[in-house]
C-alpha cells in the first residue's frame, strides 16, 4: 500500500479532530438507532457518565487500529494523560506521528520531513483532551437502544471545521468511572470518515511528559527513535 496516499489529516484534525482522543483512535459505521430519545435528565446523567469516565483517566495506553473512508487501515499505539496530552504512535511503515501537548495538536510526516499544526485550546478536541472544561457546551448523547453502550457527539456548530466526533462508550467496571471508550468516529468538514478503535486498554501507567514532545523532521533527514 502506498502510504504517502494514505493520509489521516483532516479527520484528525477536525476531531480528533481528532481526533482522542483523544486527546480521544479513534470500518465501523457510526452507531444507528430508531430507538426514541431518552428524557432530558436521562441524556443530562449519561453525559455525566461519559464525563465522568474521561476525568477518571489520569494516564492511559491502548493499541488502536485506524480504517479510513475507503477501508484503508493502520495500527499503533496511543498514549494519553491527562490534562490534555496525547500521542498516536503509528506502525513504522505509516511514517507519521501524532502528538498533543496540551497547546497544540501536530502531525508529523516523517515521509516527505513536514509537520502540521493546529491550536485546540478553544475546539471541541481541547474540551475532550481537558474534561475539566466544559465538555457538555459541545457534547450531545446520541440514543443507541442499549443501556450498556453510551453514544456522545462532539461538535462546535460554530467552527464546522473542527468537524464532528461520535465516541463510544462501553459498560465496563474495570475502566475509570465504569464506561470504557471503546472507539470513535471522526468527520471532516468535507464529510471524510475515520475510526478509531481502541483495544488493550491500559490505566494509571507512569507516563513522562517528554512523550508528548518530538524531533523536528524539517531539522532533520532522519526519524527519531
């Protein structure tokens, strides 16, 4: 496969943006169901419990699988802690890396040595990187017909370029706050679809905040390991 083609860009960005990502991969299609919407409050308490279960991660590691629009997928490792940092360590044959410290979201294409950046304090992926903000101003509980399985969009209806998340999450008690995200759906302003999805879930690791930092590929011809 020609990865040089195989590009996750613009859905990371918009939502991973892009994107947690999460911060937060992260195919399968983005849940559907006819099931009528649960009363107010019920949605209010379960955004509570997806909340809950982001602000009971203080560090995490999970490998995760990677399938754009056209079927196209990759694997690597993500690394999260909080608050607000967050690396996706790709298979070496992607050559690429992205990583949030907090500040900023980069993609790093060691292939052609560029790197992209985007500001996510004030988007809808700083507010899932950062749960102590305000998630809920961008948040909605999607209805899934199964108690067990909890389904949250992520949009800012005024930065459409952000574009949208639907995580999801699952009824686990051995996760924090008892719901494990178990992957996400990401779509780009041009209605680009990535997933994410999330295995071997790993928590409270001691993780060095120099893993969320990276060589300059445009300083250098080679890939750091």
């Amino acid at each position: 496969m020609n990865m040089r083609i195989f590009k996750f860009s613009k859905p990371i960005a918009g939502a991973l943006a892009g994107a947690v990502a999460l911060g937060t991969a992260f195919g399968l299609p983005a849940p559907v169901s006819f099931a009528p919407a649960a009363p107010a409050h019920a949605q209010t308490s379960d955004l509570d419990k997806a909340v809950g279960a982001l602000r009971g991660i203080s560090t995490m590691r999970a490998d995760f699988s990677q399938i754009d629009r056209q079927g196209n997928s990759v694997r690597g490792v993500m690394t999260l802690k909080r608050p607000g940092k967050i690396r996706f360590e790709y298979e070496k044959e992607a050559e690429m890396l992205v990583v949030s410290n907090g500040r900023s979201l980069y993609l790093v294409d060691y292939g052609v040595n560029q790197v992209e950046r985007w500001p996510i304090k004030n988007s809808p992926l700083g507010a899932l990187l950062d749960p102590n903000r305000d998630v809920k101003k961008y948040g909605k509980l999607m209805p899934t017909g199964n108690d067990d399985v909890l389904s949250i969009e992520v949009r800012d209806p005024k930065r459409p370029e952000f574009g949208v998340i639907n995580m999801i999450f699952v009824r686990d008690g051995s996760a924090p706050g008892g719901w494990q995200l178990t992957h996400w759906v990401a779509l780009d302003s041009q209605n680009h679809r990535t997933t994410v999805r999330l295995s071997n879930h790993r928590y409270g690791l001691s993780v060095a905040d120099s893993t969320f930092r990276f060589k300059d590929p445009r300083n250098s011809s080679r890939r750091p390991r």
